[in-house]
C-alpha cells in the first residue's frame, strides 16, 4: 500500500463539476481509497492559447495497492471517461490528472516520472497540495512540499478563489483567518447569482477583508411543490461571477455535508416568520432558519450580509441572531433592481418575454404605495386596493398578499402612523415572486 499524492485540474465546461466526477470515479476505483482532498484553487492558465479560462486546481492524497504505473493508467482512464482529448499541449481541458508523488519513490522512465518532473516550478500545483500534504519530502529534492511553496516568487496574486466542498475544511480555514486577525464577513446565497447577490458581495468587502461566499440550494425551505428541483443550478458561471467580485472563498457542500443521514435538528423560528410567508410556505422560515444557524457555525463569520429583497427572512434571522445570541453581526444590504424597476431573482430566468413584462406590475404596485404614503395617505386599506389593481390590471391574478405592515414585526398596518413597508407576493405565470418596499409618510 502507498500513498500518493495527485494533482487534479480542470479548465473547461463545468469545472468544479469535472474535478468532483474525476473525484467520484477515484473513489469507486477498488484498489484506491481517497484519503484527503484539498480545496479548489482558481489558477491562471500557464502557457496555451490566448482567452483560456481560469482553472481550478487541486490535490487529493490516496492510498493504493498499484504501482505507479498502474496508478497513472487509471487516472488516463478516468480522463478519457469523463471526456478529456488530449490535444494541444497546454490547451483548455476538461479535467487534467496527474501523479505527483507516490511515498518516496523515484521513477525516470520515458513514459513514467515521478515525482512529476515541473511540479516543484508550479505553484497551481503545490499550493493546494502544500494545503493537504505540505510536510511530504519530495525525494530529489529533499524539500518538503510546504518549502518548494515558499521557494517560488510571492505567487499570491495568481492565485483567485478557493472554493471548499467539506463544512469540516471550510471552518478550519475561517478559524484560521481568524486567527491571524482577519475579519471575515459571510454571504449566503442558493447560487444562480446576478447582481443583487454580487452587490452583497461588494458591500461584505466592505466590512471584511475576506468575503466567503456559500452557493447551497436548501432542501428544507423548499415546499413539497415548491421548485426545489428545477430551481437553476448554474455553478461555473457562479464561480467566475464571484472571481471577478474579488470573493475570496465559496463554500459549495452537497446535500448531504449540509443534511447528513439522520439529520433531525431544526430551528423553532421566531413569531414574526409566523404571517405573509409564513402562511403561504409553511416551513419555508424553519429550514432557512435551519440552514442559516449551520452555516454561521461552519463558516465563523464576524458579519453576515442579507438583502432587503427578502425583507421577511432578514427580519427573521436578525431576530434568531438576537435571541440565540449568535456572536454576528447582521447587515441588511439594499434590493438592487433591473433598470426598468424589477427586483432581480434568480427566479425572473424562469419568466417568458410576456411574463417579465407583466412582472413589471409588482415594482409598479409598491411605486404606487410609496407615492400614495408621501402625499400623505394614511388609510392602509386605500393604499393596498389600489396595489392590488395595478397587479390585476397587468393580468395577474394570484396575488398571495399585496399589504402594508410594521417594518419590526410584520403586523398588518390598517393605518400609517409610523414606519411601515409594503410587501408583495404573486404568481406570474408559473413563477412566484416577492418584492417589497419601504414606505416614507411625510
Ligand atoms: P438567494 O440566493 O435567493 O437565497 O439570495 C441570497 C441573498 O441575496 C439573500 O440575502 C437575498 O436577500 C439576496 N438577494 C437576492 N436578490 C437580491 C436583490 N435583487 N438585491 C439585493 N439582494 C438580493
């Protein structure tokens, strides 16, 4: 048996995808247990055509019966299997598997070398295999991996996101930041992202030095015919979205890092999850309180930034944080609209060109009620007859609730005398969606 170090990368189609298939298929290989994977390393292509992509690089150790010959025809396998043409030299790839180390083995045949003769020169290489095996002695030079790393040029700036798959490796590497005295601020997101969630992004940098964003569509705040499958699943180009932010880590788990068999601890949400969404999703604050709870103990974020677009579900974990005294700080960060007015959502992808033009009517009815609230009127029941029939006349018929409610507990308004928010939920076509507003009186 040996253990071996592998280096995994990927710059073409659905990266991150490649790399956790190249991953899946070593795992089921019957004389390979993988033993440790390291994170996702955004890396500049070195070499190549011009306009390659970014790739994302890693490192796994295994144990394996195979000589290394062996080892590095099974890799050749998993690559041809998941679709790799080995073309152009340095030309974009699917996946790129290598073996760097095998123990402390020396091989120098033309088709086999290990170690890999270039790795000591690259750090897309041993960045993440110092993550995961930087006390390894690569056995020419003597050095550990952890020293070839700190050999080479300052590399950082080649260097872009790391994205993490394990809660365990996620929270390690904040406590870590932590502990070297950085601030660490935290955005949660179900992925599909556009600019409202990237304006997260930048207002988090705000606040932090390290931005850790988390991509995970959350099973538990999903109805039983709510949208849970088809809701987009759009990771790649999530990840260059967060890259080009300047995100500094993104957490994506799988269902089951997040949920693990026998998973049955839930969050009892606080009263104010109890009306408008709370009536039409049953459940839905539960699992978002859930998930929220978890996720600010895997990543052990100073602040967590939330946008207003679900001004329930901030109020409700800005609640949660105060009861359960959650050592975080909540920022609410504004709703960030399409130009003609729209509240942006991963769910507007799902309407037809007539629909979009419909949904219109939602940003229109709260315009209206903000308008009516300016000049002065104080009757609630005025304000809203006319949000619902601006809503009805652009032909949209199921509203869920289109009222005016106190902004701290989300008690329906009957008159203005104080702060208030109007809020909005309806069905366009298909599609549900939600948008709110907050209301000045003079
Ligand atoms: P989601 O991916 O829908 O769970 O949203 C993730 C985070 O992005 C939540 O805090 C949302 O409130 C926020 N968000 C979604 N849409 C917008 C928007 N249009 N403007 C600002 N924040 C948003």
């Amino acid at each position: 048996m040996a253990a071996c170090l592998l280096a995994l990368g990927s710059n073409q189609g659905e990266r991150i995808a490649n790399l956790l298939a190249a991953l899946a298929e070593l795992r089921s290989h019957p004389a390979v247990s993988v033993e440790r994977v390291s994170s996702f390393l955004e890396t500049r292509p070195v070499g190549g055509p011009p306009g390659q992509s970014n790739y994302f690089n890693a490192a796994a150790i295994v144990e394996t019966q195979l000589a290394p010959a062996e080892l590095i025809a099974a890799l050749l396998k998993i690559e041809k299997k998941l679709g790799r043409e080995r073309s152009e030299r340095w030309g974009p790839r699917t996946i790129d598997l290598d073996v760097l180390l095998c123990g402390d083995q020396v091989i120098n045949q033309p088709e086999i070398a290990v170690p890999h003769p270039r790795m000591q020169e690259r750090p897309f290489v041993l960045a993440p295999a110092a993550e995961i095996a930087g006390d390894w002695v690569h056995p020419t030079s003597q050095k550990t991996i952890g020293q070839l790393l700190a050999s080479l040029p300052d590399t950082s700036g080649d260097l872009g996101l790391r994205v993490i798959t394990s809660p365990g490796e996620i929270q390690a590497a904040v406590l870590e930041l932590r502990r070297e005295g950085r601030r660490v601020a935290l955005v949660p997101t179900m992925g599909a992202l556009h600019a409202g969630h990237l304006s997260l992004v930048h207002i988090a940098r705000q606040h932090a030095k390290i931005v850790v964003a988390t991509i995970f569509v959350n099973p538990t705040q999903f109805g039983p015919h709510e949208d849970f499958g088809k809701y987009p699943r759009t990771l790649d180009a999530d990840l260059q979205a967060l890259s080009d932010a300047r995100c500094n880590l993104v957490f994506v788990p799988s269902q089951a890092d997040i949920y693990p068999p026998g998973f049955s601890t839930y969050v009892e949400p606080p009263a104010v999850a109890q009306p408008l969404e709370g009536v039409c999703r049953p459940g839905h604050f539960r699992g978002v309180a859930t998930v929220v709870l978890k996720l600010f103990h895997v990543v052990p974020a100073h602040v967590a930034c939330f946008g207003q677009k679900d001004f329930q579900q901030l109020l409700v974990i800005r609640r949660m944080v105060e009861d359960l005294s959650l050592p975080i700080e909540i920022v609410s960060c504004p709703i960030v609209r399409e130009p003609d007015g729209l509240a942006m959502s991963s769910r507007n992808r799902y309407l037809s060109p007539a629909e979009r033009q419909q949904a219109l009517a939602i940003s229109q009815a709260l315009e209206r009620a903000a308008q009516l609230a300016a000049a002065g009127e104080k009757n609630a029941a005025a304000i809203t007859s006319q949000m619902h029939s601006i809503l009805k006349q652009a032909g949209i018929e199921r509203i869920d609730y289109a009222t005016l409610a106190d902004p701290e507990t989300l008690t329906e308004l009957k008159t203005l005398d104080g702060p208030a928010v109007a809020l909005i939920a309806a069905h366009v076509g298909k599609t549900r969606l939600i948008d709110n507003r907050l209301l000045n009186s003079p």
